[in-house]
C-alpha cells in the first residue's frame, strides 16, 4: 500500500509542471539565433521586460504598421509528422506579408510559444525558424515569451503567435484607391499552401492517406506539404522604390477571391484569367482527392499565388522583369475593369 504524501512537504514549480531551469536554457539557445536578426535601431538585448526599437531618421512622417497571426491548423500536421522547422517561417510571414502590402517595411517581430510542458530541443527548432523568416524579411527578433502551462496542451502540442511591426512614409502608403480600369494584375508564385487551408488539407490527407515520405514531384510529400510560406518583403520594397506600385493583395484565407478585394475601390473589378498559370502539383492533388470545385480552391487556397501586385498597365513588364530578377516567379494574371452593379470585385474565369 503506498503511503499518502506528506502534507507538509515543501513543493516547488517544477512539482507543479513547470520547468524554470528549462525556460533559462531555451533563452540562451535562442539567443544566437535573435542575435543575426539585429537592426542597428534595436536598443538593449533580449531579457529586458520590454523591447525597445529607436525608429530611425529616415523617416520624416512615418506610420507604423502592425500585424498579428498564428500558424493555425499546420500545426497539427507539425505534431503528427514531428516536423518543426518551417512553422517558425510561417509565423513570420503571415504577419511580415500583411503588412507589406500597404507599403511598410517590416522593423521587428516578437513570438509567444505556448506549451503544456517545454521540450527545449522543439522550442529551439521552432524559434530558429522564426529568426530565419526574420532574416528573409529583414525585421529584427526582438523579444517574445515562452510560456510553460501544464494541462493546457497536450504533451508534445503547442501553439504559436506573432506580430510585426513596421514603417512607412506616410506619402508612401499604398491604399489601392488609385487602381483603376486598365491597370494590371500581376501574380508572384507561392511555395506552396502557406500557412491556410489546412483545416480542409488534413482532412483530404485522412481521407486519401498518402505516403508522406514517397516522391512527390522531386521532394517527399511531407516536405511538399510542410513547405514554409514565402517571405516576399524584399523583393517587394525593391520594386516600391523603383516605380509605382498601386495595389498589393497576401493571398492567405479566403484565396484569390476573397483577399483581392480587399485593396480595390468599389468601382472596379480584378479580373483574373484561370490560364494565366498552371496549378501547381500539390493543389492539383489536393483538388482531386478531396473532389474539391474550382470556385472552392479559389476561395481557400492561393492555388499557386501567393501575393497579388497591381500596376499600371505601362508599368507592367517593366515590373515583371524586376521581380523575375529579384528571383520571383510572376505572371500577369489579368486586368482591372470597371465593376458593374452587383458584380463581385474578383472574378476567376
């Protein structure tokens, strides 16, 4: 028979599930990782109570920019296939790219890890990938928060979100309210899902089973499918300082049809022609095994576009050009019309 606890006992933290020695560890094994990110306007180090970023004087009227996001439900595909390495991009980008689009280069970028119990060695991948996504997007990591919760997740889950913040001048921002009908709608290519969707993508994946480690068009499917969401913040504030960009559009949830819309006057429509690009593999089988209708992808997935840029229509081959030499894959999807009464403001035809 065992015998009861002593009630007396002297309990600590760790007795209670949460590991401070293992918080102490994760926070110099993330501190190399932070530190490559580093923009000369941060002011301190990580470990303070608050991050401070000094905005720099190239700026005479600068608006800051924010966004927020999480990874959603990729990260229950991450548990299942114990893969780690490309969420910590996803996070960044959901935020970097949103903020992007209304002309802000993106300044610095904090996390929060959420855990039942911390696994050092995951945190750590995870968080690599957050400094590497800062990296590409050129934004300093400049703090975050770990938080260890006992059965608040399940072992072996987590939970991620993040935000950014940038600048612009405010004579810069771009608003879409010049777009106009004539103007061109050019399509820079995705890595793959991103970051949306996957609610729908685990499902089509329980129903067809395939083998994740098998060949799938030159890579396995399960990296095929974990593949990080593309970062296109420098290629983009290239382009904004070479010519005059109008419009740009993240294609995240809500796809094509649904995100276009968003950075359009109400008197026009972006009209976009499904022959302008091929769908890539991956979408061809989600689309297949899960039976899903074309007027679905679009409003689900980026189908292969993972931003939407709008520029006149003298701009446009010139802007293509530049992009395809920054190392994007663009295509000219269509054109802005004039919107008649009742018409959606994005069409896939």
């Amino acid at each position: 028979m065992t015998a009861p606890a002593n009630p007396n006992a002297a309990m600590t933290y760790r007795d209670a599930g949460v590991d401070i020695d293992a918080g102490d560890a994760l926070v110099e094994r993330i501190k190399p990782f932070a530190k490559r990110t580093m923009r000369p306007e941060v002011m301190g180090g990580l470990g303070g109570f608050g991050a401070l970023f000094e905005l720099s004087k190239k700026y005479k009227e600068p608006v800051l920019v924010s966004g927020t996001d999480g990874v959603g439900t990729k990260l229950k595909l991450a548990f299942h296939l114990n893969k780690h390495d490309t969420v910590g991009q996803d996070l960044v980008a959901m935020s970097v790219n949103d903020i992007l689009v209304q002309g802000a280069e993106p300044l610095f970028f904090l996390d929060y890890f959420a855990c039942g119990r911390l696994d050092i060695d995951t945190a750590a991948t995870v968080i690599k990938g957050i400094a590497q996504g800062c990296e590409y997007a050129g934004c300093t990591l400049i703090g975050g928060e770990t938080a260890e919760m006992p059965s608040m997740y399940p072992d072996g889950e987590y939970d991620l979100a993040g935000f950014a913040v940038g600048a612009v001048e405010k004579s810069q921002l771009i608003n879409g309210l010049d777009i106009a009908p004539g103007d061109v709608v050019l399509g820079l290519a995705s890595s793959g899902a991103h970051s949306n969707g996957y609610s729908l993508i685990r499902k089509i994946i329980d129903r067809a089973q395939p083998d994740m480690d098998a060949d799938f068009h030159g890579k396995s499917f399960r990296d095929t499918v974990m593949a990080p969401t593309r970062i296109y913040v420098k290629p983009l504030l290239a382009l904004m300082q070479a010519m005059n960009v109008k419009g740009m559009a993240h294609i995240t949830g809500g796809g094509l049809t649904e995100n276009v819309p968003r950075v359009l006057p109400e008197n026009v429509t972006a009209v976009i022609e499904r022959s302008a690009w091929t769908l890539p593999p991956l979408f061809q089988w989600l689309q297949k095994e899960g039976n899903v209708a074309d007027d679905e992808m679009h409003r689900v997935f980026n189908c292969g576009i993972g931003m939407v840029v709008i520029v006149a229509a003298a701009d446009a081959a010139k802007a293509a050009d530049f992009l395809k030499a920054q190392g994007e894959t663009v295509y000219t999807l269509g054109k802005i019309e004039a919107r008649t009464e009742g018409q959606h403001q994005t069409i896939v035809r």
